[in-house]
C-alpha cells in the first residue's frame, strides 16, 4: 500500500516508522510518564488500520497525535507535537535550499517552466527565483496564517505571488502617464521635465515601464493617448525648423509642399518614436529578469476630437505597422514578440465600413492575423457594465472597479490592485461529494479562507511608506506622495482594489451538475456560483471599505498544480481530473465544440459577473488570407462583450526555417514541441509563440499547460 509524501511521490505504507516515531518521543520523558513497548505497537496498529491507498503522510501523524493525546499520555504527545514541528521547520528549511541549489543548476522543471517569458539560464532570472524561493519560504513559516499557508500548499487555494510577498509589494498599475509627462518625474534621482518632442516623450515612456516594473510584481497598462500631445508639439518644432532652413536657403516653399514636407518629417519622428517604445519593451530586462509586463492601450475617443484625435491617430496606425512587421530574432527571422501587449477600443466611429478610422480597423484585424494582437475592448459593451467609462485593464485582464474622485470625475489612471488569493472551484465541488446542501456550506469556508489571505494581502501593504519605490508613490506613476508619508489612504475607498480569483468553474459545474456549463441545465448553477462570489465580495467591501472584486484568473503555472493537488486529494475523476490541467476562470473548456460567436454570446455572462478582471478568447486558423472574418469576429465583440481576443499561432524552426505551427507530439509519456519539416525538438532551436493566459508567452510551458494548448479546438 502506498501513501502520498510532502512533495507528491508515493512511498510503501511502513508500520515501524510510525512505532520508532512514538518510541523517540516516548525516551525524552520521565519514566513514570513512558508507555510500554507493547503500549507502542497497539497504538500503531490502530493507526495501521485506518490508512488506506494515497493517504497523506501529514494525516498520519495526525493520527498519532490524537492517539497519544486518547491515550491520556500527555507528555509524550507534547514532545512528539515538538518534535514534528521542528523536523518540518528543519524540512523546510532544506528544501528551500534544495530549491535554490537545484534552479541555479537549472535542474528544478517546476521553475523552469513556471513562466513562459522567463529564461531560467539567464542569472538575473536565477537571482530573482533564488530571493523568490526565500520569500515563500518566510511567507510560509511567518506571514501566512497556517490554515490558509496549508490550503495553498495543498491546492485548495492559490495564494498569488508568495515570492514577492515578504516585501511591501503590489499587483499591477494603471500608470499615470499623462501626470508624468505633462508634470515631469524623477528616474533614479534625476529630475526629468516635460519633454519638447515626441520622440523624447517616447523615450522617457520607456525608463518610466521599466523603473514602474522593477517596484511592482504583475502588469502594468498605458495610454497611447497620452503620448498624442506631443504630437502637435513636435509638428509645431518642425515647421519652425523648416521655415529657418528655407530662410536659410533662400527658398520659398509653397503651401502644398510646405505642408507635404512638414508631414513626412513628423511621420519619420512618430515612426522613430514607436520603434523605441516597441524595442525598448522588447529589450529592457527588469531586475526579475525579464521584459515589463506592459500593456499598450489605443483608445481614439480617449481624447478630444479634431486634431489631438487625428494625431493619435498617427500614433496607433504607426504601432500597428510595426507590430505587423514584427522583430528579428538571433537568426534574422522577423517573429512575433511577446510585448507589449496592445489592446485597441472598437466604437462607432471605427468598427463599420465608411465609419471615420475604419481603415486603422482593418490594420488592427491584419495585425491580429499575423501577430495575434492586439485585443479589443468594446466601447459599447464597456459603457454598460462600467457605469458609462472606457478603461484599460492593468496588464493582460485585472480591472479597476469604477471610482470617482471628490470633483465627480471619474479616475483610473494611477490606481491598482492590491493582490489576488484564488479559489480552486473544482477541488470545492470534489469535497462537497456532490451534495448541494453541503457544497454552499463549504464555499463560505472556503471563502473565509481566501478572504483572510486577501486581507494579509491588504494588510502587509499597510504602513508601506512611499520611499519603497519612489516611482511609484512620489513622482507620479500612481501618487505624489511625500517622503516618509504612507499609502494608506489608497488602499480604502475604491481607489485600489483586491482580487477574488477562481479557477476551474467548466469542472467544478461538470461535476456538480454531469454537464458542461454551455448547457441551458447547468447554465444558472454555473451564474449562481458566480453570483454567490460576488455576493461575498460586496459583504467584505461593506465591512472595510476595501474594493474586493471577483476576477477570473489567468492560471499559467498554476492549471498544473491544482490538477496535480486534485489527482492526489480525490484520484483520476473521467472528464475533470483525466488531463494535467483544468480551466482558465469560466472558460468554455478546450475541448468543447463550439463556434466563436456562440462562444463570446455565451461567456459575456460570466464576464458581467468577473468585474476585477476577464478576458474571452477564440481559436482561430491561419486568418492572413480572411481578414473580413477577423473583422467580422470583431463586428460581433463590439455588440456582445467587452473584452475578447483572437488566438493564432506564430512560430518559428530555427534548424530548418519552417514558419509554420510547431506541434506537440506525446513522447514517452511526455508533451514535446516538434517541427513538422525537419523533426527538431529542441526548444532552444525554435521559436513557439501562443497565447496562455491574456499575455503571449515565448519560453514554452510546463506539461499541464501544454497539454491544454494540444487540446484546443479551432472555434472558426
């Protein structure tokens, strides 16, 4: 018989382990309090009998625990409770070490493959897992109550970021560009001024991602629109340029050309401009080892219409011609980069033929079939379900709750979220036995547990002083906070807002239900569940004035380990627990035949209910020769939901040069990519570019994770 150890392995069931354990603590008492050798056995085979297959070590010596505690013998179960427990804070430390030691080696696959745009040979990446792995180990043992710590652990939760969670550190940021810009910064102690070009504003918007991505751990959003000022700024520099050259010259231009040469001068700054936000995200490497998680958004109707519009305008139709165009790899093959991640707002003035910048539309659709960006938020849909406001999210899909400010005007731009604490939906509807009555009495446990993980969240973040990251909190990017002064204030009132995830709701309906939540039978117990999160978050909010939001988790690494938690907790369940994964948030699952259209009809519903954060995607083939269905896919987005992307593919063989899709293929029990040209499976010799999780990853995925991608069924 085998029981399941710490780190997941199987071990044969050992009887004499359990009698050396009771017999070691029973030497270190007064002999007047010792049991008997005989004493021993008898209560080790009471144990015995109780273990059956897959048991966990941990509920062992539980066992003992309470044997020795019925037993009456006080003392020794004292010293074996002391004991247990320093052995664990013993293994724990060890295994820290392990961790380190064996991801410096790079021969830790979890952490290998735990992100998809993190290269774990690079050594500032190594060093950024190494004070990672540091982190979670304080958290575990000091920061964390030990409940919630061990529902982490075992799968029943997810408690997000635990290596960044011993510093005074957030999620993800809306930054307020427009503030920094037009009211100068400070960048590592250097005063910087409003810039008097496009290009340098540019460039300025480049030192502001990677300084705002070295002081927070999630994503991080800005608007194009509030580079379109500078603009009109540069226009203005070259015409007076021109008029000296010409005076100069002696030359007199007519109006025509004047103009002509005006504008193919600006062109050529907005074009140098683009290029150094879009090279400089690609190259910049932060001090956790890889390039910001920055998303670009390209609203036209964010600013005013007439020449600021028109000048945006330039701007977005200029990043979408890069992005089509792609970058070089080490090979000189043009690919398809991982950021930034672009987002572009259809409303009525682009989303028809005939409407005013249909034609940036068109090139939005062209990008989308070759680069698979940008994604689109619908103006209309976003006005109904966010009191009337356009926003972006803050990276790949977090969203702000709606706030406004003591004038009444609405406010977005340097806020963000506190932090997010995950509920595994699937490992609540296994434990509820499929019993309804049980199954809600349960979730409000299961609950409470994530709501006190948040408000250690929200908690840790008090007291922070603004002088962690001066970026941050004093210069603008989301406060102009004194020196010394706390962010306090910004954790209350709507301002920031912490997240409530879940994961897993296709399984968790399939199982409470036996049918996919697509089915109009299991459709309401689907949008009960939804509704019952967000009923508990409005109670938390009530109580302290904190913005809890329900938000459906992007799980990248985290699919396989709450496949794995489940397989050891509950064993192989045909149709939920069968694969190495299970559902982002409250995805149609992978598997489901479905088209795109009823897809995005049917998971706006649940989008209305995921108000901190949501994304909908649909598969798609080859789309390059069928623009008109992209924009026919995009036609429909505008009408039926908010936010939505295409998923196409885009890779690349670097030993052959095929350009087509790399495949997975099943190889001795595991997932490999591998070219169907020349056969290569060497990761490190081919470019594999897809979509996971909001975000486009490059540096391939551990095997639940990938096995999803293999599973995925084209919705067009």
């Amino acid at each position: 018989m085998y029981i399941q150890k710490r780190n997941g392995s199987k071990a044969i069931f050992d009887i004499t382990k359990i009698i050396a354990a009771i017999a070691g603590a029973n030497k270190e008492v007064e002999q007047m309090h010792q049991l008997q050798t005989q004493e021993i056995k008898e209560i080790a085979g009471k144990i015995a009998a109780k273990v059956s297959e897959g048991t966990h070590v941990e509920t062992i010596q539980d066992r003992v625990e309470d044997a020795l505690l019925e037993k009456g013998v006080f003392k020794v179960a004292k010293t074996y409770i002391k004991y247990r427990y320093r052995r664990d804070l013993v293994r724990k430390s060890n295994s820290t070490d392990e961790q380190i030691l064996t991801l410096i080696e790079t021969k830790n696959e979890e952490i290998k493959e735990e992100n998809s745009n993190k290269n774990p040979t690079v050594v500032s990446v190594q060093r950024d897992y190494m004070a990672g792995e540091v982190s979670k180990d304080v958290t575990r043992r000091f920061l964390l109550e030990e409940d919630i710590s061990k529902a982490h652990e075992e799968g029943i939760i997810h408690f997000h970021d635990t290596d960044y969670f011993a510093q005074h550190m957030h999620n993800c940021d809306l930054v307020n560009l427009e503030d920094m810009l037009q009211n100068g910064t400070v960048i590592s102690g250097t005063m910087i001024e409003k810039p008097h070009s496009f290009a340098t504003a540019c460039n300025i918007t480049t030192q502001i991602i990677a300084q705002v991505a070295s002081t927070q751990y999630g994503g991080q959003s800005i608007s194009l629109s509030h580079l379109a000022p500078f603009v009109d700024i540069s226009r203005k520099k070259i015409i007076l340029d021109i008029e000296n050259e010409m005076h100069i010259a002696g030359v007199q231009l007519e109006k025509e050309k004047f103009n002509a040469l005006v504008h193919k001068r600006l062109q050529e700054e907005i074009n140098r401009g683009v290029q150094m936000i879009q090279y400089q995200i690609i190259t910049l490497m932060t001090t956790n080892g890889q390039a910001p998680f920055v998303t670009l958004f390209m609203y036209l109707n964010e600013v005013e219409e007439g020449q600021l519009r028109d000048d945006l305008s330039l701007i977005i139709e200029e990043m979408l011609r890069q992005r089509i165009k792609g970058v070089k790899n080490e090979k000189g093959v043009w690919t398809t980069p991982a950021f930034p991640k672009l987002i572009y707002v259809l409303s009525e003035n682009n989303i028809s033929e005939g409407s005013k910048y249909f034609d940036i539309t068109q090139l939005a659709a062209k990008c989308t079939a070759k680069r698979m960006v940008p994604d689109y938020i619908s103006e209309k849909k976003m006005r109904e379900l966010k009191n009337g406001d356009v926003y972006t999210c803050m990276g790949c899909r977090s969203f702000l709750t709606p706030y406004r400010d003591e004038q009444g005007q609405a406010k977005y731009y340097g806020r963000f979220n506190q932090g997010v604490v995950t509920l595994n939906l699937v490992d609540l509807a296994f434990s509820s036995d499929g019993d309804l009555t049980k199954f809600w009495k349960l979730f409000d446990e299961r609950l409470d547990l994530c709501y006190r993980g948040l408000m250690a969240r929200h908690n840790r973040l008090k007291g922070t002083k603004s002088d962690v990251a001066p970026i941050l909190w004093q210069y603008g990017a989301l406060a102009r906070l004194e020196k010394g002064q706390t962010i306090d204030h910004l954790l209350y009132g709507g301002y920031s807002t912490i997240s409530l995830g879940f994961a897993g709701l296709y399984e968790c309906v399939k199982f409470m239900t036996g049918k996919s939540h697509t089915d109009t039978s299991a459709e309401p117990f689907a949008l009960a569940v939804m509704q019952y999160m967000n009923d508990a978050c409005a109670k938390w909010k009530a109580k302290h004035n904190i913005d809890f939001s329900v938000y459906g988790t992007p799980l990248e690494s985290t699919t396989y380990k709450f496949a794995k938690a489940l397989k050891n907790r509950f064993g192989e369940i045909d149709g939920i627990t069968d694969k190495n994964y299970i559902t982002n948030s409250y995805h149609v699952h992978v598997t489901e035949k479905i088209d795109a259209f009823t897809k995005l009809g049917f998971e706006s519903k649940f989008q209305e209910l995921s108000p901190g954060g949501a994304i909908s995607y649909v598969e798609v083939p080859n789309m390059l020769d069928n623009i008109p269905a992209v924009i026919s896919v995009m036609q429909y987005i505008y009408d039926n939901i908010m936010y939505a992307e295409l998923n196409t593919k885009s890779d690349y063989c670097h030993k052959c040069g095929y350009g087509g899709e790399i495949e997975i293929v099943e190889s001795e029990d595991k997932l490999l990519w591998k070219c169907p040209s020349c056969g290569n499976t060497d990761q490190d010799h081919m470019s594999v570019t897809r979509r996971t999780c909001g975000y486009i990853g490059t540096q391939f995925w551990n095997q639940g994770r990938t096995q999803e991608i293999k599973e995925r069924v084209l919705h067009l």
